[in-house]
C-alpha cells in the first residue's frame, strides 16, 4: 500500500534526479520475473551501462526502510513518456489496421470516444467520461487539457516577449470567440453537427515550479440528443451498464495489493476490457516528467507527480513480460476502470505513456482539482452557454481560479490586447 511517506519520498528523489528521470512505488523485478518485495521504481529513457554515467547522475542503489517496511530499488527502462511492433496477442493490435468506432460521431455521447476543440483541430483526443461540476450540479464532459487546450500553462509562468494565446479568441471590441467542443474529432473542418458544448475550464499547468498532479479539462454538453441519461454515463464498448461511481483515496492506494483487472476506452486503441487483452496496476505514486506540452509554440517537458502507471501483460496478471501499446497517442483524455468485485470504479484520468507505460491522473486529484463528482445517472442541469462570462485581470495571474463580484473564474490563458474587464 503507497502511503505519505512513501509520497514523500518518490517525490524527493524525483526532484534529486535527472530531468528525464522518473520515480514511482513498485514490486521489484529480478530475472524477468516479479518479486514480492516493496520496491522504489526508477523509470529511465534507456539503461547504459554504469561506467558510462557520470557521477553526479548516477541513481541510488540503496534501501529505504520504513517503520516497518523495508523498499528495494529498481531500474525501469521505458523509453521517452510522451502525451498521446510485435504485438503478444494479434488480436489486441486491429485498431492498427482497422480504426475503432469510437473514431465515429455518437449521439447520445458516452466515454471513451474521439474529441476535440476549436483550439485544437488537427489534435484528437479521448472524452473520457460524464461528470457532474459540484458547483453548479451541471452536467460536463472530461477530458486531458492538452487535449482541448493548446497552452495550459500558468500565465504567471509565461514570457510577456514569447507567443501569447489566450484559450479564448477574444477580438478587437472585446466579442469572444469561445472554444467550442466536437466530437467525432476527426475533421479539421467539423461540421456544425460536431458541436457538443464548449470548453468552460481545465487545472493550469507549472512548466516549473509547481507540483502538478492532473491534466485535466471540462466542456459543457448540450442536452438530447448529445445526452441521454441512460445512456451517456457509460464507457462506449464497455459492457458494465451501470453509472461509473469515483473510486476512493484508500481504493486507490490499494491498488497494487488488490491487483483489479483496469479497464479502458479509447479513440485510437479502441475497447480494452479483460482477456485477452488485459490491463493491470503497475506502480503508484510515480512521479514522472512528459514531453510535448505546447507551451507559447514551444514543446516543453512537465513534471507530474503522485501518477498511476499502468501496463499490458502478456501472461495476466503476472508483469514479467509485458506487451507493447497499453495506449496509444489519441487515447488521452479516456478513463481508467478498476474492477473491484463486479462493479466498475474509475480511478484515474489518461493523459501519457511510452511503448511499454501507461499513466494516468488519479480520479480523486482529478475530482478535487477540477471541482467535479461522479454522475449517478439522474436528470442534471446543462450549462447555459449565455451564462459564461469572462473578465480580465492586469498582468500574469498565477492563481488557478479568482473571485470577482462574487463569482468564481478559471485562468484561461494570457491575453495581448487592451480591453477593458
């Protein structure tokens, strides 16, 4: 079970290492095969060999002892981690050659199918489920910022002399343009038939700085036919009919002791549900960097930390072998499903991986970052897009939400032009 202090730990060792360097809490790997000791996991782009690592970047090969646990150390090679082969089962692989139908426009909407923003067209991601916005009880769609956003990151962080983009287009005379919603995300010319709400808000990101534990965005949705309440609360292609409730802290922490059967739906990688194409927990609590987040037209690593990682194995549910593409880039934004004894809970948000690593947010951050709770399939209200104002502040803000007129506004990105709020 991961704890505070075991946190606490990935996350100094992660800040002592190198960039491109990441750190989770595992089981240690010996041989090929798993181990049953506790161990801190290094998660490294290529392994080389030690006399060709200088000094200053060599890890440690120590062991962490706890009150009464005592950690191995470990070395994980997994490539370059990047937001988005011999395949173990062929029949894992056909979205290579046959694209899924979560590719495909859906009325009414469920998780699990291809999205994207007016600010992003020529990106697709995944929508990865309906929630409610606590504040408002509204119904709004989740996704990945980078998904629907095309620079996330703090305006406090920005240079005033680089690109500035604000996430909405705001003209001359101060009319928004705001950043509408399709899906399917396919075209770089939607049709107006795409349109199923707008972005209404997404958790900043540090480039530096910062601790960062989600990538996560949420758009408004229209009412029917986009949503029906029978429907729109379930993963497309998933065969659980039930509304997908939020998995708890402790549910989560536990999972590398309960070893739930993950589940997931994906724009590009299609259904992953069960044999033969299995997903399981491979390490919690990672701290991990990611490259490719655009931040003023620059593709730029963040660091995240407190993540799931997740993988394919290829002789479920031991992880001594492991099979490439537990996701693929276009899966962003889909939601991670934990089995635990029948019923489906999501515990974390899809946002990265390498060939071989998958990683997600964790659902609670998400919840609690975004402001949001599970949807229990009853009859919510829909954001009222003529209700979305927007006011502008001098400066480089660097909080994530700001109080004005009693109101409660999101950081939408850095805005070059005068106009007054």
């Amino acid at each position: 079970m991961i704890t505070d202090e075991i946190k606490n730990i990935i996350e100094e060792l992660f800040n002592a290492t190198p960039s491109d360097v990441g750190v989770g809490y595992g089981t240690k790997i010996k041989n090929g095969e798993m181990t049953n000791e506790e161990s801190i996991i290094f998660f490294v782009p290529k392994k080389i060999p030690l006399h060709l690592i200088p000094e200053n970047e060599l890890l440690p090969d120590v062991e962490f002892t706890l009150s009464d646990r005592v950690l191995k150390t470990d070395v994980i090679e997994v490539g370059i981690i990047k937001p988005f082969s011999p395949p173990c089962d062929p029949s894992c692989y056909t979205w290579a050659s046959t694209p899924p139908t979560n590719r495909l426009q859906h009325r009414p909407i469920k998780g699990g199918i291809s999205l994207t923003s007016q600010t992003k067209l020529g990106h697709v991601g995944t929508l990865g489920f309906i929630a409610v916005d606590t504040a408002t009880q509204a119904l709004v769609g989740v996704t990945n910022n980078h998904v629907v956003i095309r620079d996330a990151s703090y305006t406090s962080q920005r240079n005033p002399s680089g690109l500035i983009e604000n996430e909405y287009d705001i003209i001359i005379g101060g009319t928004v343009e705001p950043d509408s919603a399709f899906q399917n995300g396919e075209s770089s010319s939607p049709a107006p038939s795409a349109m199923i709400g707008q972005v209404v808000r997404y958790v900043p990101i540090f480039a530096s700085g910062g601790i960062n534990k989600v990538d996560g965005a949420l758009i408004s949705v229209k009412s029917s036919p986009v949503i029906d309440i029978t429907q729109s609360f379930k993963q497309f292609g998933l065969t659980y009919n039930s509304p997908y409730v939020f998995a708890t802290t402790a549910e989560i922490n536990n999972l590398l002791t309960t070893n739930p059967m993950l589940f997931s739906s994906g724009r590009t990688t299609g259904v992953k549900q069960g044999l033969p194409c299995p997903l399981r927990t491979f390490s919690l609590g990672s701290s991990i960097p990611v490259s490719g987040y655009n931040i003023q037209g620059t593709s730029t690593t963040i660091p995240f930390t407190d993540i799931i990682g997740f993988v394919r194995p290829e002789n479920d549910p031991s992880l001594s072998t492991i099979c490439i593409y537990p996701i693929y880039p276009g899966d962003s934004g889909s939601a991670l499903v934990a089995d635990f004894n029948g019923t489906s809970k999501i515990v974390g948000l899809v946002f990265a991986g390498s060939d071989y690593y998958a990683f997600a947010c964790r659902i609670d951050h998400v919840a609690s970052e975004l402001g949001i709770q599970s949807w229990d399939g009853t009859n919510k209200p829909y954001v009222d897009p003529t209700t979305i104002t927007y006011i502008t502040v001098p400066g480089f803000n660097g909080v994530k939400t700001q109080v004005s007129g009693g109101d409660t506004y999101w950081q939408v990105g850095a805005y070059n032009l005068t106009i007054p709020c």
